[in-house]
C-alpha cells in the first residue's frame, strides 16, 4: 500500500589603518550550465557538459542547469543546496504530457535523481525505468525541495518523499504513472516512510499504480509525517487504493478526484487513514472504489470528514472503526449507489458525530452503527436529524 550587531570604532579603527588591507573574495556568481548528450549545446549557456552530473559537481547554489532534450542513463546525486534542474519540458504540466512527446523529452533512463540537500528544483523531466528503486529521491533531512512538471514513469516506485519541514517543499504537477517494478515499497506513486513535514502536493496525476498512488507509513517516534496537503490531485484506476496515511498529523486531504472505471472489492480504500491525528478530508470526489471510498480506521482522532462525494463503491461508502471516543466527525457528505453501506459506523465506535449527509441507493443500507450505546437507536454514536437516507440499521439513524 515534514520550518549583527556594529561594533564601536574608536582606539581599534585608528590601528587597523595602519595595517595592511585583506582583499575580499566573492563569492562565485551563480552560472547557467548545459547539458547535452548529442555533446553539441542545445541551448545558449556556458560552461558545456555532457553528463547531468558532471554539470551538478561544478555547480555552486544558485545555478540553473539546463538540460537538453535527450536521453540521459545516470544515477544523479545532488548534494549542493539551492540548483535548479531544468529540464526540456521546463514549466509545461507532466500530467498533459504523454509517450508521443518523448522525442521532447529531457529523459533519465534507468537512473534516479536523489536531492541530498534543501532548496533544490526539478522541473520539466521524465525519469523513467529505474529498476532498482525510486525514480526520485528527496532527503528527509533537508526541505525545501520542488518537484514539478515532471513525468515519473516505469519506476519501482516514483518518488521517495522526505523532508526536515525547516522550508516547505512542493510536489506539483506531475505524473506518476505505472511505478510498478518489483522490489521494495513497489507500486506507489509516491511513498514516505522517513520524516516528511511541511509538504504540499497538489495538482499532480496519478495513475495505474498496484498498491497506492500516495502512502505515508509514520511510526510517529523515529519518524514523523505532519503539516501534510494533499490537494488538487487525480487518481485514476489504481487496483488497491489512491491515498493512504498509516499514522500522521495536521494533515488535509482536499479537493481531490479518485476514480476506478472498474472497482474490485478485493481491493483497498480509496482513501484509507489509520493512526492519523488532525486530519481534513473535505470536498473529495470518490467514484469507484476498490472497497470503501474513506476509511477511518484504528488509533484515529481529530478527523473531520466534510462535503465529500462517493459513489459506486465496491464496499462501504465512509466507514469508520477508529476505537477513540469522538474520534471522527461526519458532515454534509453525499454517500450514494455504493455495494455496501452508504456510511458504516463499525462496533466499538462511540461519541462519534454525523449531522446532514444524504445517502440514497447503497446495496446494504444507507446508514448503518453497529456501535452499542445510549444515543438514539441504542448506539455509540450521536446521529443528528439532518441525515438523509431511505434506510437505516437500527432503524431511525437516517430520514427521508
């Protein structure tokens, strides 16, 4: 399946004029390189190389290193802070492009770009075919990273996201595509096990990944995934789910499209939290889901999940089983035509609350809480009045 003082002059002034004067060295000026493979420079700019990495070596922060349409097989580690890999496609959306414009394409073939330090850029590539890990790679030890305009294709799996959170990083308007090649955390259009705080990924498109498009796997101890935005992106026919966060905190998931054209409820969640503290999922559009389109599940708390569309489910609509007392709040979502329940509050939730969602359609009931307690129905949960729905288990949870 992340943030001089001046000192007097007097006595002292008076002896330094009389001691010789130490020349000051700038520092270098921040420089265009670039890369070609044909070995002929594509672009004005001087000094000329013909590896990616060779042009990073040289480089100072503050340089821009153009890179020339053409295929690159190289492993590109780069360790100075503040470089801008520019790419052919520099600018121009990854998840417009496709395979007919790789002759346009500034390709990293079979290789990886690993940023080992903060505020660097990639933007206007295609990394593909890395057989032995992540397409890209960025250090939870430094921030500031800027992933965009790239396509990310054919990997074990697309990006390795890390991030101290001193500066926020930005994963935007890229495609991950069919990052499904066997070996470790394969199938994930982006996967994050290691500190990852202050990010925002947003307006990416991900696509035909095995396990999930995005997953976050935090222990909350030696790692950490917090200050988190999801925002913008699609997800489309991926066999297991879209988003899944196994622990995290202040985290929003937003605005996002997910859909299968085929759901198979052998399959996972569209959009699966477990362990999360602090979590938005509002104005979500979920069609077709493997199992159910959101799931809350254990030793999860604080999640507010408002104004979210799903449908077609290949199990429940939102389903929640989280154990801690008001762990989840439920409102103004539309849970319609799902296999399943439309919203399933699972045995041992309690003080949970649902107010004004519509559900109609659903092939168990509409509103099911197999929860015990003193509210309304004899459950854990407190059902307010404003749910819709044609039927209920117990009956009364929802009304027409």
């Amino acid at each position: 399946m992340n943030r001089r003082t001046l000192a007097a002059a007097g006595a002292t002034a008076l002896v330094a004029a009389f001691l010789p004067t130490a020349v000051a060295h700038a520092a270098a000026p921040a420089a265009t390189r670039v890369v070609d493979d044909q070995n002929v420079p594509c672009q004005g700019g001087v000094p000329f190389y013909n590896s990616i990495q060779a042009a990073v070596d040289a480089s100072v922060p503050g340089d821009v290193i153009r890179v020339c349409a053409g295929t690159y097989h190289e492993n590109v580690v780069v360790r100075t802070p503040n470089i801008v890999l520019r790419g052919a496609r520099y600018g121009v959306t990854g998840t417009k492009r496709s395979a007919g414009s790789d002759a346009a394409e500034s390709i990293i073939d079979g290789g990886s770009v690993t940023f080992e330090a903060s505020s660097d850029t990639l933007n206007g590539f295609l990394v593909r075919g890395n057989t032995a890990g992540p397409g890209i790679t960025t250090r939870g030890t430094a921030s500031g990273h800027q992933i965009l305009n790239n396509r990310v294709e054919g990997n074990v799996f697309g990006l390795y996201l890390g991030a101290s959170g001193d500066i926020q990083s930005a994963v935007s308007r890229n495609l991950f595509r069919d990052n499904n090649v066997d070996g470790a955390a394969a199938g994930n259009g982006i996967y994050a096990d290691t500190t990852t705080v202050n990010v925002t990924i947003s307006g990416n498109r991900f696509q035909g990944h095995v396990n999930d498009g995005v997953l976050f796997a935090s222990d909350g101890a030696t790692t950490v995934a917090r200050n988190l935005i999801v925002a913008g992106n699609s997800f489309v026919d991926e066999p297991n789910g879209h988003i899944a966060f196994f622990g995290g905190s202040s985290v929003r998931v937003t605005y996002n499209m997910m859909s299968n054209a085929n759901p198979d409820p052998a399959g996972g969640s569209s959009l699966f939290m477990t362990g999360v503290d602090g979590v938005l999922v509002q104005g979500n559009r979920i069609a077709g889901a493997n199992y159910s389109g959101i799931a809350v599940r254990a030793a999860s708390s604080g999640v507010n999940v408002n104004a979210n569309a799903v449908s077609g489910s290949g199990g429940n609509g939102i389903d929640v089983s989280t154990e801690v007392p008001g762990g989840a709040t439920l409102a103004r979502n539309v849970s319609a035509d799902n296999a399943g329940a439309g919203i399933l509050m699972q045995d041992g939730t309690s003080r949970d609350v649902l107010r004004g969602n519509r559900t109609s359609g659903n092939g168990d009931v509409d509103c099911r809480d197999d929860s015990t307690g003193p509210q309304r129905g004899g459950v854990a949960n407190a059902w307010a009045m404003s749910n819709i729905g044609a039927t209920s288990a117990p009956a009364g949870l929802c009304h027409l």
